[in-house]
C-alpha cells in the first residue's frame, strides 16, 4: 500500500506542469469519480461542497472528518488515478489536528491536500503564522508516513475579497511565498479570472498555480497560456448535476414531460463504471 501510494503521489507531483495543466473536474462521491476517470482525466480531486452536500451537510466545515474522510476512502479505493482531498481548513482547531487529519487521507488513499486559510466559520482569513504552523504540521505528519503528499494551499484573499482591492494582489503573493516556505508545493488562488492578475500570480508565485474555474473563466488553453499549472472545476460540477435535478424534477411536476433528462449515461454504463474491478 504504502509503495502504491509513494508513485501515486509522485505522479500527481509532475502533472502539475506551467503551461500544460493537470485539469481536474471535481468529484463528490465514487460514481462522479468513476466518470471523470472514465472521460480521460488523469487525477481526481474531490470538492468539499460536493461531499457535504451528499452527505446532508453544508460547506463550510460543517462536515465531520470522519464522514467526510470516509467518503475519500471510497473514492481512492475505486479509482487508479492519483486522488487529491479537499480537507477544507484541515477539519482541527490546531496544527496537530490538522497532522492527525493528513495521517488518516493518506491512511484513505488520497496523496494530495488542499488546505484552506480562511478562517473557520468566520469571513476572514487565518493569520499567516497561524497557517504556516498548520502547513509545516502537515507536511511533518506527511514525512513520517514516507508519502511526498502534494500541499495544495489556497489563499483566500481574492475569493472572500479581503482588504483593499489595490493591495490584494501583494497580500496574496505575501501569503504565498510564506506558505510555500512553509512546505506547500502549489498554490491555489480562487476567485482570480482575469488574465492581468493571473499574469502577475504566475511571476510572482515561486510554486505551480492552481485557478478556479467555471463559466466566467477563460478557457484551458488561454489559462494555460498564462502559465496556469492546475485547474479546478471546484463545487461546480455537484452544482450543475444538483441543478440537472431542479430542472428535471420542475418540468415533470408542471409540463408533465421528460426533456431535461435526455443526455444522460447509459444505465448499463453507469452501473459498470462503479462495479468492484
């Protein structure tokens, strides 16, 4: 196990490349990781809204680690691709916890982290010493292990719009090079879809970059034009399936009719995608 995870995460450490990003269309449960698997992608990373919606919980560190990791499990024990957690802001209160959290994703078979800075149940942002701490403790909890786990660290300063929109961008290339001191290996600014900042973000960043993306985004080859590294979809894919089901259930409740749901896969497909190999 533990050698399956040492290539695992290996491999997802060179699929971040600058100019020729690894995309990744978030899953929320194992039959979405199935299919995006199935559709060619050579990673899965799960979303934290999509977990927490599946499972009757807000996002927001609403989730328990326990639901919330079991569900990595399940995904990681059905794919053969490397899988990255989305563990929000590291499911603890201390960089220990945040260690014991790491130690129990890469117990689940995940080989990648994405830690948040923003504040728990607050607006605002961690301070930066207080995040280093959390960063340096998982990549200790990683070290002990012997896995190279890739340290997604998101700074939050563009998503939750924090302080003076003229300083933003030296707040976050600030908070980035500390959290790549830190021990984070890519660097994930969401809420960012102009090409100028993204620019900047790119020279600026002495690590991968990882973006947000979704309909108001510029699309993969001008994102990776820039020198974008990494690609998210985030919550937006659970959102648009969720909303396939508002569509589908309003119009047999009114019209009495069926259209929403052409399109969809193959039930023998499906059912074989997430079949035990």
């Amino acid at each position: 196990m533990i050698e399956v995870l040492r290539e695992r995460a290996a491999l997802l450490h060179t699929l971040h490349r600058p100019g020729e990003p690894l995309v990744l269309a978030n899953a929320w449960d194992v039959a979405s990781a199935c299919i995006v698997v199935a559709a060619g992608a050579t990673a899965v990373a799960t979303t934290s809204a999509g977990v927490a919606w599946s499972l009757g919980a807000p996002d927001g560190d609403r989730l328990d680690r326990g639901r919330a990791i079991d569900l990595v499990a399940r995904v990681a024990a059905a794919v053969t691709v490397p899988v990255t957690a989305d563990i929000e802001t590291g499911f603890a209160d201390t960089p220990e916890g945040v260690a014991g959290t790491v130690r129990e994703v890469l117990a689940a078979g995940a080989v990648g982290v994405n830690l948040e800075d923003g504040a728990s149940g607050g607006p605002g942002l961690r301070d930066v010493d207080e995040q280093c701490a959390r960063l340096r403790a998982a990549r200790r909890a990683a070290e002990e292990v012997g896995v190279a786990l890739v340290v997604n660290a998101r700074v939050d300063t563009y998503l939750r719009q924090i302080g003076d929109p003229a300083e933003r961008l030296t707040a976050t290339l600030r908070r980035a090079e500390a959290f790549r001191k830190a021990g984070a290996d890519v660097v994930f600014v969401p809420g960012v879809v102009d090409a100028p900042t993204i620019t900047a973000l790119v020279a600026g960043i002495d690590a991968p970059l990882n973006v947000l993306a979704g309909p108001t985004a510029p699309p993969v080859p001008e994102l990776a034009r820039l020198g974008v590294a990494r690609i998210s979809l985030g919550h937006s894919l659970a959102a648009a399936a969720y909303g396939l089901v508002r569509r589908a259930t309003a119009e047999v409740l009114t019209t009495g009719t069926y259209t929403s749901l052409a399109g969809g896969m193959p039930y023998p497909e499906l059912n074989t995608l997430v079949a035990p190999g």
